[in-house]
C-alpha cells in the first residue's frame, strides 16, 4: 500500500475528467487522474469518434452509389466491415496516441484501476490511497435499458453494435433519439432495413418541432421505416432473429435489437453516498458551479443532471478547473449549449425551441422565421435540403437556432455565438457571409427576421 499526494485527484478520464487535468495541469496543479479503462472515456473509444467515423463511411457509400448525377461514374460494390473497422479503429489509436502523449506531456499522474471515493479528500485504487486538496468526479455513463429487457444475444447496445463483424439484413431499434437515428442511419446506408421504435410523438423528440418532422420525412423518404407514439412491450429472440412487441399488440421482427433508450449515470458503488455526495437516481447533485454537497468535491460530464454531451463535459472540467484556481468561469447553462445529432440529415440547434420560447416569453412576443434551404447555392451544390429556423423575442435578442439539412452541425458554431452573445437579428444582417457556402442561410435568416428578406418573399 503506499499513499500519494495532489492537488487535484480526477476520478475518471473522458470528456470531462482529462478536460479537467490538462486545465488544472495548466493552471500550475499536480494532478492525478484515475482511470479503469482507457484515458478518453466513452466518447473516443466507444461513443463519438467511432460512431462518427462509421458515418463517414456511411456518407462515402451513398455518395457512391449516387456519383452518376454529379457526372462521375463510379460502381458500388458493397460494404467492407472489415475494412470499415479497420478504418475506424484506426482513427480512434490515433486519437487516443496523441492524448496519451498531451496528458504526459503536461506531467499528469495517470493511475490504472477503479477508484472509490473513501473522504473529501481521498480516493482508494485498489491498495493504493490517492489524496487531493479537491477531487472532481467525472465516471461518465453507461448504455440504459428498459425495466425487465435484458441485453444479450440479438439485444444490444450500441457498444456491441459498434463490435459487429458483419451487416445485418433487418435491425429494429427501440429509441428514435440521437444514438437510435445514427445508427439506422449508418445501417441504412449500408443497405440494412431498419425500422424505429419510438414511444414518444417524434423522432429526435428533443429537437424543435418542426425540424422532427423535417427529419421524419427526410427518413421516410430514405426508406427508414418507424413508429412513433407507443411503448415497447416486449422481445423475444431465437437463433433466426427477434420479434419486438409493442402495447398496442404491433410486433416488429429483425435480425437484431438495437436497445437505444439513452445513457444512465456510473455512479452506483463508487462511494460517493457513503463520502457524504448527494446523489439523485444515480446523478451527483451540484449547485450551478459545479461543486457537489460536499465542500471541495465536483462533478462533471453524464454524472451531473442535464445534457449528456462529450463537449458539455469536456467544458465543465474546464470550468472546474478555473472554479478551483479562482478565476471565475462563465457559466454556459444548457439551453446555450450546441446539439447536433450526425444522421443524414444532420439536425442542429443551440437555444429555445419556438414552443419553449413561446412557454417562456408568451407567443405574442416572440417571432420565428424559417428558411429553406432550397435558396441556398451550396446546399442546392452538394444536394441537400433542410432549413435554418430563427427564433427572436419582438425587439429583442435570438434566444433559439434551429437546422435541418447536411452538414449543418458545422454551421452550429455562429450559432452558438449569436445565442451566447445575446445578438439582436440586425446585428448579425449587417455582417457579411462568404458565397457560396451554407453559412448563408444563416444570414439569409436573420435578414429576414430583421425586416429585409432578399431571397424570401
């Protein structure tokens, strides 16, 4: 047994622990961080980066399949899923390699093994005691699942839909929020049925609206099959395939089912109860600066109620890093923080949806305007449609952006910005948008909500 001493102990190194050690490296801190498995948590290894390396190559097979009506004759000859995965996990060693090397590189102690928080102040790794002036619990998440449906055999997560060495033909998947749409997106694309399982009215239920029923016609018309409004009943599985039943007697049969109802805070048999840590169904309660009910002891990324997205966390280990060295961080409340789901189409938004805008401020005082991007040169180029919704208070700042369409998540940015900053529709009119690009339509939109339409009527 030995003891070692910090300032700062991270239990945990995803998003939002390694945000934390690098910041607080930064800041002049010794660090430790423990990690039970690989330093980059869900998101590099089994989340983000995989996932959207899997799109990619998604994205590359339509393209393929669709080349001749841009003039370039190509022949679509399959899916390789061996050379898919090859092709991501590569992308993934190079990640986690050059992480490796910045949490060295910033003299960053990284423990191997599961931590258990035993005071305020300590953190047993096996027969090891990990002491820090503050700790900050970042142990991320895990794949939910339903009361009573079990994972295994046909039933997977997306951990064990990402491992798949081959292509199903037929894939139910039960949730039609960000993880369900990317895969039946993917698996569309490479040539699978997919049908959708959602128990509430819309797919991507989170987003506004009238951008879900955007994107529901934009599945349709891709041929992803879905239903919405009823509950899952039950599953059974034989060597041939699964029948998926729901409550109002429909049954769904496929090869799989992709069990993708969200993610559930790692929190359970950590200690953190036991030292004192208020937690809340598996959540760690804090107040808005990120600090748990026990002084000195903060939590970050999927463990803290709210959004569960790798960038969220990957900025509140940020925060709590500058919170303990006393520079004051701005809080960015969740509302203000980007979402893009990376399906095709793409769906982003950052700020209130019309409905919670109108909930909040009263219908009569807010406008919304929605622009199409069918009058935008590069999204007619690249061949997509979608839209740019702006949501203003009358007389007063964007409070909500909203997008439909490809490659719209690399709009979300100024975004981000004009909803951050508070900016009125007439500040961002009177800025320039380069041509021909996407970023247009953003332009275009607050032109409008700002009096003077010029590709609108």
């Amino acid at each position: 047994m030995s003891d070692q001493n910090f300032d700062l102990v991270v239990l945990g190194g995803g998003s939002g622990g390694y945000a934390a050690a690098l910041r607080a490296s930064q800041l002049g801190f010794s660090v430790a961080m423990i990690e039970k498995d690989k330093v980059g948590g869900t998101c590099l290894h089994r989340g983000c980066i995989p996932t959207k390396a899997l799109l990619h190559s998604a994205e590359v097979a339509d393209v393929s399949r669709e080349s001749a009506k841009y003039g370039v004759n190509t022949t679509f000859e399959g899916i390789d899923i061996a050379a898919v995965t090859a092709y991501r996990e590569g992308i993934v060693a190079s990640k986690f390699k050059g992480l490796e090397g910045l949490v060295k590189a910033r003299k960053i102690t990284t423990i191997a093994g599961e931590g258990r928080l035993t005071s305020p102040t300590t953190v047993q790794v096996g027969g090891d005691t990990i002491t820090g002036k503050k700790i900050v619990l970042a142990t991320g998440s895990y794949s939910r699942t339903l009361p009573g449906l079990e994972i295994g055999g046909r039933v997977i997560t997306s951990e064990h839909a990402l491992a798949l060495d081959f292509i199903p033909k037929k894939v139910v998947i039960l949730g039609g929020g960000v993880i369900g749409v990317e895969f039946a997106s993917v698996w569309k694309s490479f040539g699978v049925d997919v049908t959708i399982i959602e128990a509430l009215p819309h797919l991507v239920p989170n987003e506004d609206e009238a951008i879900s029923k955007q994107f529901e016609r934009a599945f349709r018309k891709r041929g992803i099959a879905f239903n919405l409004g009823t509950r899952f009943s039950g599953v059974t599985q034989d060597d041939n395939g699964v029948v998926v039943s729901l409550e109002d007697g429909k049954t769904f049969d496929g090869d799989l089912l992709l069990v993708a109802v969200g993610r559930g805070p790692a929190t359970q048999g950590l200690g953190f109860e036991e030292a004192g840590v208020t937690v809340d169904r598996g959540f760690v309660i804090t107040n808005d600066r990120l600090e748990t009910s026990v002084p000195g002891v903060y939590a970050v990324g999927d463990i803290v109620p709210g959004l569960q997205l790798a960038h969220r966390g990957f900025q509140q280990g940020i925060f709590v890093a500058e919170e303990i060295a006393g520079l004051n961080p701005q809080v960015v409340e969740d509302v203000n923080i980007p979402k893009v789901t990376y399906s095709d189409p793409e769906v982003a938004s950052v700020g209130l949806t019309e409905a919670k805008a109108a909930e909040k401020y009263g219908a009569d005082k807010i406008t919304a305007y929605d622009y199409s991007l069918a009058g935008n040169g590069k999204s007619h180029i690249i061949g997509t449609t979608g839209s740019v919704k702006v949501v203003r208070v009358n007389d007063g700042p964007v409070i909500g952006i909203h997008m439909i369409g490809a490659r719209v998540g690399e709009l979300i940015g100024e975004g981000q910005l004009i909803v951050n900053w508070e900016a009125y529709p007439e500040d961002v009119a009177s800025l320039v948008h380069a041509h021909p690009t996407q970023n247009e339509a953003l332009g275009e939109a607050h032109l409008a909500l700002a009096g003077k339409p010029l590709h609108a009527i």
